[in-house]
C-alpha cells in the first residue's frame, strides 16, 4: 500500500526553482531514503511534505487523502511525524517533559485539565508519562530523563527530538538528517532502532547525507539533483547508477 504520493511538486523562492515537479512515492513499511547534493531540494521536499511551506504546485496524498496544503498540526492528527535538520525541542524543558509534549495529541483532558491536576487528566498524563519512559529506555535516553535537555551534548538532542515525533504514534515518520551530530557508536545504535520501527508499524521516510547509514537500512532510495528526481532504486541500484555518481562527484570522476 502507498502511504505517501506527492505529484508535481513545485517550490520557487523568488526567481530560485528548489522543486521543479517532483514525483516521490513511499510503501507502507518501509524505509526510504532521500539523498542529493546540498541545494538539491531535500528540505524544502521535507517542508513541503510535513506542511511548515506550501508548495507552488502539485498533489500530496497521504493515506489515500489528498492533503494539499494542509498546515502541520493537521498532518500531525493524521500520522505524520517529523523532526528537523535544525534541532527544534524545548530546551528548558526535561527529557521526558519533551517526549510527553509529543503524545498529547493523544489525550483529551487539555493543558488546562493537566495543570489543574483533574482526576480524568492525572489518569492520561500518567499513561503518557509511561509511553514517554518507555520510548527513552528504547532510545537509551532513560539516565537523561529528568535533565533539561538544553544542557544536553547535541548528539543526545537529536534524540531527544526522535522520541518526541515517535510519542505522536505516527503511521510515517520524516526524519531529517536523523545522524547529524552523532558519534558512529551513537550512528550505528541509530541504525538499529530505524530499523526495528518496521516491526512497529511505522514507516520511515529520510534525509541523510551518512551514506553508510543510507544503503544499510534502506529499502529504497530516492535522488534529487537541482529540484529534479534524477534517479529511484534499491541502495546497490543506486550506488551503480551513472548519473547518481555524476550529480555527487561530477563528470570527470564519474567517468574515471
């Protein structure tokens, strides 16, 4: 089943074409990546896709329901869960606080409720409170629970971030440059857990410049070059393909 189906996409900034009617399809229960030069379009797909920019041009489908221009709380009610190049969590807030904040749309008591402790909202926040335990533990990020996640190393920031989308319960997870700042133990421990969310349920869209990441847990992989889809394949597909080669390291070395 197709659990995503963008159409003609389009996006200009001023006289600057980032997307020039990109077509991009993603499977139920997959992981599929997207990958390009810097500038090619990636993010600006991304922020299309998650509603933080409208595009110009073009159809979004999400779940067999056209989702246009939506904005991004709406998307998140269906499904869709995304995280950022440029971290974006609550830095005076603790790791845990971050995690729950990512379930509410979970609960119906509301933040009024919560904060008056009410009977019907102590009951939720404490469900919410042991989802939230529990996708720190999955992510190791239990002995940070309770420290402000400002004060934390990037590394554990980003996350942090993860958890946060993961506790909206999402049916597709877009996951922007997801390794960023770090370490390969950190990277390859990132690796496992993309790609036990398989076995979850979730189905996994990415943009990630660590190629090593990219071919091992990748199901299908996706390449833009100057706001155009220039080639879609299985990892090792990809990594023969001509014009892949050319657009990352230009004419002469493809040749070579």
């Amino acid at each position: 089943m197709v659990v995503l189906d963008a159409r003609g996409v389009k996006k200009s900034f001023g006289g600057v074409k980032a997307l020039r009617g990109v077509d991009v399809t993603v499977q139920e229960g997959t992981i599929t990546a997207l990958i390009g030069p810097n500038g090619s379009g990636k993010t600006t797909l991304f922020n299309i896709l998650s509603g933080v920019l409208p595009m110009d041009e073009g159809k979004v489908i999400f779940m067999n329901r056209e989702i246009g221009n939506w904005p991004a709380y709406k998307r998140a009610a269906l499904g869709i869960a995304r995280t950022f190049q440029n971290l974006q969590i609550f830095q005076e807030m603790s790791v845990l606080e971050n995690v729950m904040a990512g379930g509410f749309r979970h609960t119906s008591s509301g933040f009024m409720a919560g904060g008056l402790s009410l009977p019907k909202a102590r009951g939720e926040m404490g469900a919410l409170e042991k989802k939230a335990l529990k996708l720190l533990e999955e992510l190791e990020l239990t002995p940070y629970a309770h420290v402000q996640a400002g004060e934390l190393p990037f590394g554990i920031q980003r996350k942090v971030e993860i958890a946060r989308a993961l506790a909206l319960e999402p049916r597709l997870l877009l996951l922007d440059e997801p390794a960023a700042g770090l370490t390969t133990k950190e990277t390859l421990a990132l690796a496992r857990f993309i790609h036990g969310l398989k076995e979850r349920g979730i189905t996994v869209f990415l943009v990630e410049h660590d190629m090593d990441l990219v071919m091992g847990i990748s199901d299908w992989v996706i390449v833009l070059n100057f706001g155009q889809k220039i080639y879609e394949g299985t990892p090792l597909a990809v990594k023969r393909e001509r014009t892949v080669i050319k657009a990352y390291l230009g004419e002469k070395r493809a040749k070579g």
